[in-house]
C-alpha cells in the first residue's frame, strides 16, 4: 500500500509532474532533430519548441466571433487532464502517492476527457475543417481504445493489479523473463500509442492544409495563448506514452526507494529509454509513408489482434504464473 | 412506530401520485390546475419516495405490511427493504427533476388539443405503478402493478396520436410489454408451482431442481430482457420512447428501465438464490452485444431522441455487463467478486437514471424552444441556451463515461469486476470477460464519439434553421430541474465512497456479503478490491483538474495579453464559414458507419429530379427489424389467413363449429 501521507512523495510526484511538462517539448524537438538528420538536413534547435511556446504565451488570442465558451474552456481542460494522466505515471519513482489517485483505466479516461474537449473545441467554429478533425480522431480514438485496454489487461492480469505503480514493481520483480503475453502486448501499444499521438502512418504532425489532417485540424482555429496550451498538451501527451511504454515493459532503472542516489539513477534511466523511443519512432516515420484514413481501422485491428493474441497466451501458456 | 416510517412514507409516496393523477381530471376546466397542483403533488410525492428510500438505505431493515386489497387469501403484501429503498430513491430523484421540470414544458399543451387530464392523470398513475412494482411483496401485486405501469405509459407513447408514427409505436409497445409481461407471469408461475404461493417469502423458500431454476431464470431474463431492451428485444424503445412528451421519455428512459432491472435482480438475486455460472455467460454476452449495438445504433440517428433512447439500450447492455459478471463470479463461488459486480452494476443503474433523464429534459427543452428534433438543423444553442447548454454538457461528458463524473465511477468498477477474470478456474472465462470489457472500452469510446457529435451539432457551431436561430433559454423551473439532475451527476461522480457505502448494505441483505473493503482508507479512496489492486480518488481527480486549470490561466498568460480579440474563423483562409459549411451529423458518423458497414443496413440513393437536381437520400436502420421481426410477421400474417379458410360467413357452418367444439370438449372432461 501506498503511504498516502508522506509529504517527501508528494513534493517528488510535484517535481515530476513538472519535470514532465518541461521535458515534453525536449523530447518532440529530440524526434525532429533524428528525423531530419535521417533526411540530410540539419534541423531545428533542440531548444526549439521552448522558444515557440515562449512566442504563443506572448502573443494576443485570437477567437472567431461564432467560437463559445467551450472553445475558451478547452485548452485549459486539455492542458489540465493532459497533466493529471501523466502526474499520475510513475517516471523516476514508483509508489509515489499520485500514483494511487489513479490507475491505468483513470489514466486512459484523463487521456479521453482531454480528447472529449479537443474534438468539441474543433467542432465549435463551425468550420469543415473542424468538423472533420473531430469526426476522424473520434474514429480513430474509439479503435484504439479496446486495442489499448486490451495490452493493459494483459499486464494487469498476470500482475493482478491495475495501478500502475505495482504492475512496475510485479514486472520488477519477476526478472528478465521472456514472456510471449508482454511481447504480443508491448507491440499492440506501441501501434496505438502511434495512433493516439498522432505520428506517422495515421497522422502528421507537421502537415497542414491537406485533407489529411486529424489533430491539426482540430487546432485551425486556435491562436496565441490557447494554441501554446493545446501544443504544450499534445507533446506531454507523446511523452506519456513514451514513458508509459518504456517503464512498463523495461522498467529497470527505476526508483524504488526515495533516496537521491537512486531518483538520480531513475532519471538518468528514463532519460536514456526515451531517447532510444525517439530514435525508433523517427526512423519509422523515415521509412514509413502515412497511410489514407480508411486504412487506419485495419492498422487499429492489427494492433488489437496483436494484444488479445497476448491475452491468449497469457490465459494458455501463463497459468499460474 | 419509528420503524416503519420509510414504508409508511412510500405508501404515502404511491398515494400522492395517484391523488396527482386525480387531481389532473380537474384540469379540463382550469389547465392552469396542471402547474400549480398536478405537478407539485408529483413532486411531493417524489421527494416522500426519495426519503423513504434513502430511509430504508440507511436503515438497513426489512419492513412489510399486508393491505386488504387483492385476492381473498392472498392480500397485497408490502416490503420495504434496501433493494426495493434503493429503487424508491431512483424513482423519486427522477420524479423530482420531472416535477420541476413540467409546469414549463406542458404549458405549450394548454391550449393545444392535447388532452391535459390525460397526460397528467397518466403520468400519476405511470409512477404510482413503478412505485407499486418495486414495493410489491408478493407475485399478484408485482404483475398488477407492472401492468399498471405498462398500460399508463402505453397512453402516454400514444398522446400525440394524430400522428400515425405515434399509433404505430405505441402499439409496438404494448404489443412487446405484453409478450414480456407473460413470460415474467410464467416465470413466477415456476417458481409459485414449486414455493406452493404466490407470496415471495414462499417463492424465496422453494427448493428449484437446477433445470426448474434454468428455466425460471430464462423466463425472467426474457420477460424482463424485453422492458429493459435488451438487443434483440429493444426494437420498440427507439420507436416508443422518442414519440412521449419529452418529461416522460425522461420517465420511460430514466425510470421504468431500471424497474424492469430491479425486476430482474429481485428474481434472479433475491427469489432464486442459487446461482448458476452459464446464466452470468448469457448475461455477460447479451449486455456486450447490447452495449455495443446500442451505441453503434445511436451513431446513425439524427433525431435527438431517438439518438437518447438508442443509447438506453447500450446503458442498459453495460447494467448487464455488471450483473453478467456478477453472476459468473457468484456461480463460480467468489461472493465478494460477486458482489463487486453487482455494486457496478446498480451505480451503473442509478447513474443512467441521473443522467438519461437530464439529456432527455435538455432535449425537450430544446425542443420546447426550438421546436425541432433533428440535429440536422440544430447548432449554436448554446449561446441562445446557456443554462440548457451547460446542464446538457454535464450529461454528455457523464454518460460518455468520462472523469471526474459518474458514468465513469460505475464503469471503471465494471472493469475492476472483469479484470478479476484471473481468479476464474475456467480458461474460456478467462478469456471471455478481457474481451466482454474490451467491448465495454470500445462502447465507452464510440458514446464518446457520439456525443461530441451530439453536443457539437446541436450547441456548438452556427444555427442551422430559422427556429433554432430564435430559441430562447427555457423558464427557471425547467432549469432547474435540469440542474437538480447535473448537480447530482457530478455529485455521485466525485464522492462515490459515500455511495458504494450505501449500496454496500443491498448485497448484504441479500446475499449476506458486502464489500468492506471498498471504503476503508477513507472517504478520498475508492479500493474496491484491495489497494494493492487498483484505487480511485475522484476528490483528488476534481482538485488536480481545477488546479492544473488555475495554474495554466493565472500563471502562464502575462498582463497585456488577457484580452481576446474576435475575428472571422481562419478556416485555412478560405471564406468565412457559414451555416450550410459546418460538419453535419450524418457527415460527422460517415467514417464510423464505413468501418462498421456490415452491421447496419444502408439504403443509399442518388436520383436526378425533373429539374435535373440530385438528390441525395441515405437511410440507415436496424438489422434486426429484418433479421427477427419482419419473420415473425409474416408467420402470423400467413397463420392468420390460414385461419379464414373456417370463415365462410355461413350462419349454419359456424353452428356446426360451435357443436364440434362442444362435442370435442365434453369428450375431453368426460
């Protein structure tokens, strides 16, 4: 049991929620950097999603005259659920008490009630653009969604748990096993952490007036301030997968006790695991094209198969463990 | 007698509907009587039946009493325990949003052609026989009041019957009512056959063979199947539900559904006892396909409410889901996973109540104000409708399931129960229940899809016709009632420990398990397993969203940069967008309806008119209209004309039938 009244983990689940906010933007600048060196160009500074989050907040917000309250609303409610789901994700330390607040079924309603907000905020203007940003990634978010509760059942199950934080410290203590089940489960989400970040082969980040469209879509009308918040969110939101991915299934590294030596090794570890997520995510947005969205339910099911194939074999080959 | 009050209160309670009903008579002459009587002893009668329940919750007692009404030696029994307290406070939640809400909305009815008396002497006498079912004590009383309850709000399906959809569907209705309402009659008849009396306390003491029990317990789960909708018995809500005025589709949706699931946890948990794990299979699937189907099925419509009433049928597969897994757990001997399943699933039933109605009143205020149904012409209520339009957010975030509100409290303690599927012997269990919550996880998504649709076509956007464009927020009763509603959405989202308390007491008196564990650190802590397993902290959820938005509004944005300047949209800096631009509902569904084409059947045309036009005609309905019904017609139609060959219009010849049949059966007696 998580102690819940021990002020020293609550100031370290504070510093790292806010290590989390301010690392996000590294880490899309860090996947950027790779990509373009992988297509012979020199790329922008790493440094360079700080420097266009500090000219959004200093600029003046822009709203059309038939945007509502909930378009005023919605960046703040993304932003803010964005954060509680990843504050809630162990990063440096497990049994930290925000890790209590919440399991990974909470984790996947913040990331949902965030997306909730986002596909109203587009539909809000009433432009065709937002329309369909909203339609698509509603679409594409209800395919993924079974896909990702289905991998995370598979961990819960063998780990008997769902809160995070024990399932890191089941997968800890059970050693470097091979387990078929983590395998199949570890590939299901990583394809929908794909989909649900919007990368390469179901959305692109960096395109804009193409009917391809889903997150920038959505996004069109922003501007200043709201738009900042709305960037902000979708790199944290890239972040927590990365982190969800690589402390779930390579947890080692982690703290487990609250001393400075071992929160050092922990950041380190997770610092090295994320740049390693970066590297193979340019690399499979180089060689990979981006697929048309009819195409995505199929990509969606592949993902799907891949985890209820790791249910399977944890139910038959597993039992017991 | 300090003990009985809860139940004195409910009768009281059943008693002021139906003086609610009588009193409607009088407002033939006066109609103004509807507002200023009819509906506030509607209201009193709702806030008794709440007290009453919550009495009996807190209580933890059984009380009973006999009334002598009925037949000769058998009076009508009444009990009040926490089960029936439960329910009477559902009802009475509802019934007081209704009575705030109605002396607005049956205004526009006072000088229509409408009949006033009827519509509130049915509405009385519609909750006087919920009421009646759930404190029935005995098997006679229960079907009276069922069928009280039946044919009330058969009239009310039927008011508005100049239009000829109406008469259809209101046959539907109670056409289908009644097929269900006799296999619940057989059902009992089972278990009377073998209790040797109708009363429940003999029924509870009957020894059942397991094939008697089967039996018994298929008779319930159709009859009761049937009034809740399950698929792919629901084929009269969408028709029924919608045509009502919109207060008692918020009634029919809200309340009458969870009487026919208290109907069926009273047989099932209550009356039968034992518990078999194949019929929690059964119950487990049919909730998935119901969940699933039901939230598909709702993707397709553009009428508001028929939209809402498809969405009860997918509320009601997830109540299943949770009463499938607790069956499957209790016939498998882990009570307490039982009773974990259970709990799910009567939040689930009390979270639908809550939120179905709220989106049904939103509805009919819209349709109140607006006069229109069809999202299609809808948009940008909500700067005419601020109020409505907030109450009817809260429900649309409540019912997709979404933190920190209570759809989501009872849908991740579902997921709990299913995710227990490891302590199961039976390696198809344990793959069945992943995949029924994956089904869950992905109805979660597609209601989330839904009603961004809903609420982004109806409230977001530019006014699509003129009406809409003139829409006026409703009056301060309306309102009100409606915020009653939300308040308690968000209420039972972010304390659910107090409420897993209180439903805590209704597994222990039936099956004599509770769930202690569940609140044990603390109010701020839900841990319905164990804390190692999984724990939940909706307060903190609340205070961690409002946090993270105070921060990001005070602290980020600096000085001269507060204010916001309005322009045109951008919208790539094509135009400005008008109306006729924006996304429909239709175009917003289109990606989902390709994906899951199979499942619908699609009529789709193009025709060229006269004056070389094109015109565009899409109609989406349900599969199983054609898959069961149509069948099911066309046997009784050719049934029926096999039947006309003995009709020959021959005085003599129908003598002789009538000899025959004499003849035959004396023969048989003799």
């Amino acid at each position: 049991m998580v102690d819940f009244l021990n002020p020293t983990g609550w100031a370290l689940a504070l510093l790292q929620t806010l290590l989390f906010a301010a690392g996000a933007p590294l880490l899309v600048a860090w996947v950027k950097r790779i990509k373009s060196r992988l297509q012979n160009r020199r790329g922008p500074s790493l440094l360079q999603p700080y420097r266009d989050l500090h000219k959004l907040f200093g600029k003046e917000a822009v709203m059309a005259h038939t945007a509502s309250p909930v378009f005023r609303a919605a960046p703040y409610i993304v932003f803010g659920a964005t954060l509680i789901a990843a504050s809630v994700i162990p990063m440096l330390a497990v049994e930290l008490p925000t890790a209590a607040i919440a399991d990974v079924i909470v984790l996947v309603g913040f990331l949902a009630l965030a997306r909730f907000f986002l596909a109203l905020a587009g539909m809000d203007v009433g432009t065709s653009f937002g329309g369909m940003g909203s339609s698509r990634e509603m679409l594409i978010s209800a395919l993924a969604e079974p896909a990702m509760l289905m991998a995370v059942f598979t961990l819960t199950m063998s780990a008997h748990s769902t809160n995070l934080s024990s399932v890191i410290e089941h997968v800890l203590n059970s050693g470097l096993l091979l387990r078929p089940s983590f395998l199949f489960a570890l590939l299901g989400l990583l394809l929908v952490a794909v989909a649900e970040t919007g990368r390469i082969p179901v959305d692109n980040p960096a395109t804009h007036l193409e009917l391809t469209m889903v997150h920038e879509a959505m996004i069109l009308e922003y501007s200043g301030r709201h738009l900042a918040l709305m960037e902000w969110a979708a790199q944290i939101k890239l972040m927590l997968y990365g982190v969800l991915l690589a402390n779930i299934f390579l947890p080692w590294g982690i703290a487990s006790t609250l001393s400075a030596g071992s929160l050092l090794t922990g950041l380190i570890a997770i610092v090295v695991k994320l740049a390693l997520l970066g590297v193979i995510l340019a690399v499979s947005e180089t060689v990979v094209a981006k697929m048309r969205l009819f195409r995505v339910p199929a990509f969606l099911n592949l993902a799907f198969m891949l985890s209820l194939l790791g249910m399977l074999s944890h139910v038959i080959l597993e039992v017991g463990a | 007698m300090p003990l009985d009050l809860p139940l004195s209160l409910a009768s009281l309670a059943v008693v002021l509907a139906l003086a609610s009903a009588a009193s409607a008579l009088a407002t033939r002459q006066r109609p103004a009587l509807m507002r200023w009587l009819v509906m506030p002893l509607l209201g009193i009668s709702g806030a008794l039946a709440l007290t009453a329940g919550l009495g009996a919750l807190a209580g933890g007692h059984i009380e009973t009493m006999s009334l002598p009404m009925g037949l000769p030696w058998l009076h009508w029994q009444l009990r009040l325990d926490v089960l029936s307290g439960f329910f009477m406070a559902l009802i009475g939640t509802v019934v007081i949003g209704v009575a705030l809400y109605g002396p607005g909305y049956v205004r526009e009815f006072e000088h229509g052609r409408d009949s006033l008396p009827a519509l509130g002497g049915f509405t009385g006498i519609f909750v006087a026989g919920m009421m009646g079912v759930v404190l029935a004590d005995d098997a006679f009383m229960f079907m009276v009041a069922w069928e009280v309850m039946s044919l009330s709000s058969y009239f009310l399906v039927a008011f508005q019957h100049e239009h000829a959809p109406n008469r259809r569907a209101a046959f539907l209705y109670l056409l289908m009512a009644h097929v269900g309402g006799l296999s619940i009659l057989l059902g009992y008849g089972v278990l009377a056959g073998f209790g040797d009396g109708f009363a429940f306390d003999a029924m509870r003491a009957a020894q059942l063979s397991p094939g008697w029990a089967t039996v018994a317990f298929l008779l319930a789960f159709f009859g009761f199947g049937m009034k809740a909708g399950l698929i792919p018995l629901h084929v009269w809500l969408p028709e029924a539900h919608p045509v009502a005025p919109s207060h008692i589709s918020a009634l029919m949706s809200g309340v009458m559904l969870k009487v026919a699931v208290y109907g069926f946890v009273r047989f099932t948990f209550d009356l039968l006892g034992a518990f078999q794990w194949q019929w929690g299979v059964l119950v487990l699937i049919v909730g998935a396909v119901s969940a699933l189907l039901g939230v598909l099925y709702a993707l397709m419509q553009h009428d508001l409410k028929r939209l809402l009433a498809y969405h009860s049928v997918e509320n009601i597969g997830i109540i299943y889901i949770g009463l499938g897994l607790s069956l499957i757990f209790l016939g498998t001997g882990h009570p307490v996973l039982g009773v974990l399943g259970l709990i799910a699933a009567l939040y689930h039933t009390i979270n639908h109540a809550l939120f179905k109605g709220l989106l049904f009143l939103g509805a009919g205020a819209i349709l109140h104000s607006a006069h229109e149904r069809d999202m299609e012409r809808m948009g940008g209520l909500l700067r005419r409708m601020p109020w409505t339009g907030l109450f009817f957010l809260v429900g649309c975030i409540s019912i997709s399931a979404l933190p920190p509100f209570n759809g989501f409290v009872s849908e991740w303690l579902t997921f709990q129960a299913a995710l227990q599927a490891w302590t199961l012997k039976s390696g198809v269990l344990r793959t069945l229940l992943p995949l029924a919550s994956a089904m869950l996880a992905l109805t979660g998504a597609l209601a989330a899809a839904c009603f961004v649709k809903v609420y982004g076509v109806a409230f977001l956007g530019q006014a699509r016709s003129r009406p809409v464009r003139r829409a006026r927020e409703v009056t301060l009763g309306m309102r009100v009632g409606q915020g009653w509603l939300a308040a308690l959405c968000l209420a039972l989202g972010v304390l659910p420990t107090f409420v897993v308390g209180a439903l805590n007491s209704i597994p222990q008196q039936l099956l004599g398990q509770g769930l202690a564990g569940s609140t044990e650190h603390g109010w701020l802590w839900l841990t319905p397993v164990s804390a190692e397993t999984a724990s939940y902290s909706a307060p903190f959820v609340l205070g961690g969203l409002m946090l993270a938005w105070w921060l990001a509004s005070s602290l980020l944005r600096r000085g001269e940069v507060r204010k916001v300047r309005r322009c045109d949209a951008w919208d790539c800096g094509f135009a400005p967008p008008n109306a006729r631009m924006q996304y429909t509902a239709t175009a917003f569904a289109q990606p989902i309806r390709r994906v899951f084409g199979g499942l619908f059947h699609i009529d789709e045309s193009v025709t060229t008119t006269e004056d070389g036009r094109e015109r565009h005609a899409l109609h989406v309905s349900d599969r199983f209209w054609g898959w069961i019904y149509q069948p099911i017609v066309r046997a009784t139609n050719a049934a029926a004309r096999r039947v006309t060959l003995i009709q020959s219009g021959n005085v003599r010849i129908y003598l002789g039938w009538s000899l025959g049949t004499l003849v035959v059966l004396l023969w048989l007696i003799s």
